[in-house]
C-alpha cells in the first residue's frame, strides 16, 4: 500500500474514489481479521497508515461539493 497524500487523493475521480476507499476499508478489515485470530502482524505500521488514509479520504469526501 502506497501512500496517499491529500494532494494526490483530490485528482480521483469521484468513481476511483469511492473505488479505492472500499478498497482500503477491506484491507484494513482484513488486517484486523488477522489480528483477532492471531496470526502475526505482516508489518503494524500498516494498519496505522490505512486508517490514516481512510480518515485523509473521509475528510476529503466532506470538503467536495455535493453534486447530483
């Protein structure tokens, strides 16, 4: 997972957008899966950086004018 700036988040379209947020949200599901079976963490800094960029995304979303 690379990460995404805010800079870098505003050039999604709104369809890569939405995409790529429930792309993270799974991810980070999974991760927390892992976790609460037990299996060992593949890198902890991982999930910090996925809720981050969920949270960058979410804000985003909220600052973009609602459009129909």
């Amino acid at each position: 997972m690379a990460i995404l700036r805010a800079v870098d988040i505003r050039k999604f379209e709104k369809k890569d957008f939405d995409k790529k947020l429930k792309e993270l949200r799974l991810e980070l599901a999974k991760e927390k899966a892992n976790i609460a079976i037990g299996a060992a963490v593949s890198s902890p800094g991982k999930l910090r950086e996925l809720k981050r960029t969920i949270a960058r995304m979410e804000t985003i979303k909220g600052e973009k004018p609602k459009t129909k």
